[in-house]
C-alpha cells in the first residue's frame, strides 16, 4: 500500500508543480531519475489512454474498468487520475507530442515504451472491439516509440482476435525452423518474467499484464509445435 500511495503522491507532487498555463505535457521534461519513471509510465498511460479515447470518440466504462484492472488508484486518489486523464484530454498537444516526450524519457529501444504500448491495447480492447481508428493511434504510437514492426505485429496479435497469428505473437514465421522457435519463446519466456518488468521501471501493479502475456506466448507455441507434429 505504502509504494502505491507513494506513487499518486508523487503524481500529485507533479500536477502540483505545474506553472499556470502548462500542459501536461510538461511534466514528462521534469520526470528523469529512475525512481520517477514508474510515474512516468502510469502518466503515461493515462494520458495517451485519454488521447485515444479521441480516437473512436468515446470512452466505455469497460476501458475504465481495464485501466484500473492495471493500475490500483486508491478512493483518496482518484480525483488526481481524473485530472491527468482530463487534461491530457483538454491539452491542445498532439498524442505525438505525448508520444515523443514518453519516448525521450524513456530513451530509445527501452523495453518500458512496449509495455506502456502494451498497457494501451489492453484499455482499447476492453469494449471488445478494436476500432481502425484506434488501429491508426496505436500504429503511430509505436512507430513514435521506435517499436519494430514484428514488435507491434505480436502485440496486436496477442489483443485483437482479427489480427490473431499464433507465429507473429512469436515474432517469426511459418517458414522458420522449429529449433529456431523453440529458442524464440524461451527468449521471450524469459522476456516476460515479472522480475525483469519490475526492473525495468514498470509500476508493480502493471506487471498483472505480464501473466496474460506469457499465457498467450504458451498458446502460441504450443499451437505452432501440435501444427508440426500433426
């Protein structure tokens, strides 16, 4: 309780800082030391989450439901969610201007920026549906971060029952031989385990993604090696 309180205080301390007339966008300047970065990630989300519920122009109650399912907000806390949420809303910068402030804090090639992309696919699928407008947000937002393409092909393919493909959650291809995969998903089992996401600054709480994640890294391989054997 005491690192979750801990992390909205600090949010609270950031919104407190803003000088009159600053975006939100001007708190990622302020938000360098390593023990800033798990608010960064969760400002991060919440404001890219609000700049794509532009996207499809509503907000369901399913994607709240999911962004709590990521992130714990204590009752005495929800009123500073709600004023990151609204003012990344009301803020006239762009989502790529979010996008490439996150993308600096973080510093190319981080593995954070696939999590926090990651973080955004589970809130836009929550209602069921993924919208081509959210297909196009969330595109750009990778392309911001420096996310590869196979990198991004495994995340929607993971999310979105349309784009399903048990070899680009992997990230390989039918033609790839087996030993090959073999050594993809224990490198991406690997990957995944909550230690590694701790590690890497990513809010505790957030690592509950993680599980799914390794769920569908399991699926996909296992569904790859009984196509093979059959």
């Amino acid at each position: 309780m005491l690192q979750r309180m801990s992390i909205w205080s600090r949010i609270a301390e950031a919104l407190a800082a803003l000088a009159a007339g600053e975006g939100l966008s001007e708190v990622f300047g302020k938000l360098r030391t390593p023990p800033e970065k798990s608010v960064g990630f969760t400002i991060a989300v919440i404001a890219l989450g609000a700049k794509m519920a532009k996207a499809d122009g509503r907000v369901t109650q399913d994607e709240v439901y999911a962004f709590r399912e990521v992130f714990h907000i204590p009752p005495n806390e929800e009123k500073n969610a709600a004023r990151v949420f609204n003012l990344a809303r009301s803020d006239v910068a762009g989502f790529d201007g979010y996008a490439a402030q996150i993308a600096r804090l973080f510093g190319p090639e981080s593995p954070v920026l696939e999590d926090v992309l990651e973080g955004l696919f589970h809130i836009a699928l929550a209602d069921g549906e993924y919208h081509p407008n959210e297909d196009a947000f969330l595109t750009e937002v990778a392309r911001i971060f420096g996310v590869s393409e196979a990198g991004f092909a495994a995340i929607r393919a993971r999310y979105s029952p349309r784009h399903r493909d048990p070899f680009a959650i992997l990230s390989v291809t039918p033609e790839t031989p087996t030993p090959e995969i073999r050594r993809r998903w224990r490198e991406l089992v690997r990957e995944t385990h909550p230690d590694r996401m701790i590690a890497r600054g990513v809010p505790e709480e957030a690592v509950k993604m993680a599980t799914r994640r390794l769920s569908e890294i399991n699926e996909a391989y296992e569904e790859i090696m009984a196509k093979r054997a059959a």
